[in-house]
C-alpha cells in the first residue's frame, strides 16, 4: 500500500488523543465540577474504570479482526445483522459528537470575534461543515498531517490550564466540603462522553501499518495517555478556583467563564492582558474542537464505506467509488449532511448532543463486547477471560439507562432523529439483504 495511504502507530495514537481531546475536556469543566465539586477530577478515573472492560475487550477484538472494525466484530462472532447495527448506530452516533464540536468551536470564534456575529451561528456551523468535507477528500498522509495540527493547537490550553491550575492550587478547595459524592451519577453521562474516541483506530484498521499489532497498541495508548490529561486538567482547574468554579455551572455557555475565572484569579490586576490571553486561550479551544470534529469525520468515513463494501447500503457503488487520493467521496458528503441535519434539529444544545452521541457510541460497545463474550464461549482457547467482556455488557446496561434517561429528559427531539436514523439504517440492511438473495 502506498506510504501516502498508512499511517504510523504514533499518527494514530494522535488521532485517536485528538478525537478524545476534542470539545469534552472543556465543555466539562464547569457542567462536571458544578454537581460534583472536587470530585469531577476523580470521577475521570472512576469512568476510566468503568470504561476498561470496554476498552481491553475492543483492542482484543481489534488484534482478531483488524480488517473491519465494529462491523467485522459482530459479523464474524454474532451475525451480519449485529455487525451493520454496531457500524451503523457508531456511525451516526459519533457525529453527533461532531457536530457538537463544530458548533463549540465557532460559539467561541462568535463570541471573541464581532464581526461573525452579523452570521447565524448555524450559517457558520454549516460553512465549517463544507469545509471539512473539502479537506476530507485529501489523501490519509495529508489527513494525517492536518490532524498533527489540531493536536498540538489543542496543547496550548490544555498546558495552560495544569501549570496555572498546580501554580494557583488551594489544599482546602479539595477537603470534604467540595467532594460531593451523590453528583458523581448525574456527570458519567458527560465524562463518557469525554473519554469515548479510542476506537477511531479500529475503524482505521485498513490504514495503519501492521494493524494485528499496531491497532490494540493505538487504542490503549491513546486512552491511557487522554485520560490522563482530562484527569489533571481538571484537578488543577478545581484545586486553583473551588467553589468559583461551581458557582458558574448554571451560567448559560458556561464554558465560556471557565478560563475568564482562571486569568482573573492569576491576573487580578491585569485586566487588558488577561483578556488578551483569554482571546488567545479560547482561539486554542475553538481549534482544539475543530480538530475533534475533523478527526471524527476523518476515521468515520471509513465505517460507512465498510457497510457499502459488504452490500448493505443503498446505491452501494456510489458508496465505494474512491477518488484518486483513495478516499470514498460519498461517504464523506454523507457525514457533512448528518453534522448539518443534527445541529438544525438540536440547535447545537450541548446536553442533547452529549448524550445523544454517548448512547450511538455505546450500542456500538455493547454490540462488540457481546461479540467477544460469545467468541469466548465458542472458542475456550480465546486468550481472555471471560469475565472482561461480562464485566463490560454491564457497563454497557449501565450507560444505556444513564443516556436514555437523558434524553427523555432534555433532548426528546434529538432522540427520535436518533431512533429514524437508526431505524431506516435497519431498514435498508434488510431490502439489501433481500435483494441480494433474490439475485442469488
């Protein structure tokens, strides 16, 4: 395969960092330390906990199957059934994610910029979407390259934040008045959010070299090394403001005050120098998001192009015609239309969002991690207990109930677009599937 068409073991680890890193860590900062005080730091940890069943389970079955992804999970273990569900439901699930992105990143722009302020913000989420869809018709070697970009913008407030957040560090702001334990249910939601993205390397299988050894290796990497950085970020956030930090939780935008609050405190008498720096922080931000939507529709592109490949979708060689830099052009146009078609019916809402991507995302877990448990029960000699792929259907169950109960709540709209999605995706597999056995 041409060198312009792989990419290494780092640049994957990069893009799965710069997918978890996205908008998550810093739309959390304040929505997480509001209901749970200190202990939103720790909660990153108790997810990162939760979540490692998930994770071991996906990169044991992305070293048995490293030529398709969610869909090759449940197809070789389950049915051809259970492989599209995963695929499809990930598919649509983690652009909602994307969206999000996209609609955070050009907020901030918004709001640092006057002049953008004479555009709808939708008008400009939808200019961005444009974009990318543009850049995403690049070979993987520049696509690699872009995502280099993003990682490094997206470094410069995140370093910020830890070495201000340990410079200003209170003791008292983490005693037994700020750890609120009964909060720590209401986050996991988000904090699921934030960590989900280690699985970009799986459905980048096809593109990595040596993807037997080098997938896993991506996959845990990344997600040791991004929980890592969430975690500290948000120690240092808490420990440097406390209470100031939680007071701005029901503040519309709040994530727009997180840093503002920070600068205040380390600048108290430096007003025109902190609000400099702030533009220069949220600009990082804004780059930082762009670079998690872009990464998203990057290494998704390939999860629909696997679906059309197998006969599963409609005008299926429409699907799977590349052009010359290798890249399935409709699959991409498809992601730019479901990016624009979940921010007009949501509006951009954050929660709705969050949520709504954690449960597409989740689905997909489930799916896989059910996949290994039936693949252990047919094959003993399967290097892997038993109890890792259990241990994470229930964690699964418990994100299900957790982001249904969300949505129900306040992002009803965004669930039924959720449910037509998924819905005509179960559709189309069947006449597909029925067209192709009349054809046999």
């Amino acid at each position: 395969m041409s060198e312009q068409r792989v990419i290494s073991l780092p640049t994957a680890v990069l893009i799965n960092i710069n997918i978890m890193l996205g908008a998550g860590i810093f739309l959390n900062t304040i929505k997480t330390a509001g209901p749970a005080g200190a202990l939103s730091s720790f909660s990153y940890l108790l997810v990162g906990f939760l979540m490692l069943p998930l994770v071991l389970s996906i990169a044991k079955l992305t070293g048995m199957h490293p030529d398709g992804g969610f869909y090759a999970f449940g197809k070789n273990e389950i049915s051809p059934f259970a492989g599209f569900i995963s695929a499809w439901s990930y598919f649509i699930g983690k652009l909602a994610s994307g969206a999000l992105m996209i609609h955070f990143s050009l907020a901030l722009i918004q709001h640092l910029i006057p002049a953008f302020g004479y555009f709808h913000l939708l008008t400009l989420d939808f200019i961005a979407i444009g974009l990318f869809v543009l850049l995403n018709m690049l070979n993987i070697k520049a696509g690699s390259q872009i995502q280099m970009m993003f990682t490094i913008f997206k470094l410069i407030p995140i370093s910020f934040a830890i070495l201000t957040g340990l410079y200003l560090f209170q003791g008292e702001n983490i005693t037994a008045p700020h750890r609120i334990w009964k909060g720590i249910p209401s986050i996991l939601p988000f904090l699921f959010y934030a960590t989900m993205g280690f699985e970009a390397a799986c459905l980048l299988c096809g593109k990595i070299k040596n993807p037997k050894k080098n997938a896993p290796k991506a996959i845990l990497i990344s997600y040791a090394i991004a929980l890592t950085i969430a975690a500290i970020y948000q120690f240092a956030f808490y420990g440097a403001l406390g209470k100031i930090l939680s007071g701005l939780a029901n503040k519309d935008a709040s994530y727009l005050y997180a840093f503002p609050a920070l600068l205040q405190k380390l600048l108290p008498t430096s007003a025109a120098f902190a609000n400099k720096l702030k533009g220069i922080l949220h600009l990082a931000l804004a780059s930082s998001a762009l670079g998690g939507a872009y990464g998203i529709m990057f290494s998704n592109t390939w999860n629909l192009n696997t679906l059309a490949r197998n006969n599963h979708l409609f005008f299926k060689n429409i699907f799977t015609w590349l052009n010359r830099h290798s890249i399935p052009v409709a699959c991409v146009v498809v992601e730019g239309l479901i990016y624009a078609t979940y921010l007009f019916v949501s509006g951009g809402t954050q929660t709705a969002l969050q949520q709504l991507s954690s449960l597409g995302v989740v689905l997909a877990y489930t799916m896989s991690v059910l996949s290994l448990f039936i693949a252990k029960i047919k094959r003993p000699n399967i290097s892997v207990s038993i109890w890792l792929p259990l241990l994470g259907l229930i964690n699964c169950s418990i994100f299900i109930v957790s982001c249904l109960n969300g949505l129900i709540k306040t992002g009803f709209s965004s669930l039924i677009t959720f449910s037509l999605l998924l819905s005509v995706g179960a559709i189309m597999f069947f006449i597909t599937k029925k067209k192709s056995t009349l054809s046999f």
